[in-house]
C-alpha cells in the first residue's frame, strides 16, 4: 500500500479519464461502488454530474468517500 497518488482510468459517459488517487480511497471508492451495486464508472459519473466545476474529481471522489463513511459512523 502507498500513500502517493496513483493513476486510475475510467469512463464516464464514454470517454476515458484518468483520476490520482491513493491505494486506500480507490479501494474505499470500489467498496462503495459494489455496497451499492453499481459499476464504479457509473459511481464516477454520478460523482463528477454532482461536483462543483471548481472542484477535481478526485478530490470529489474523496469527499465523496469521507462522507459515506462518516455517514455510516453517524457522525
């Protein structure tokens, strides 16, 4: 496992992209994607429509996995 950045590929609304991301949010991001049944590229997707166009999508994809986890903590 590593701390730095890695880049992943994916598609979104068919077409390729590139997102860095470190090993634990890509796993926390592909646990999230299987808990609700869904392609991670559709995950992706729905994460980039909701993202504030300022905003990368991997730091949208973080946030985005922060928030389901304290989400399930209660907090």
């Amino acid at each position: 496992m590593t701390g730095r950045p890695v880049k992943r590929s994916l598609t979104l609304r068919g077409h390729r992209t590139s997102v860095s991301l470190e090993d634990a949010f890509w796993r926390a991001f592909r646990q999230i994607a299987e808990s609700e049944g869904k392609p991670i590229n559709v995950l992706a997707a729905e994460i980039d429509a909701a993202r504030n166009l300022e905003t990368g999508l991997a730091s949208a994809i973080r946030v985005h996995v922060l928030n389901w986890y304290r989400t399930r903590a209660g907090g």
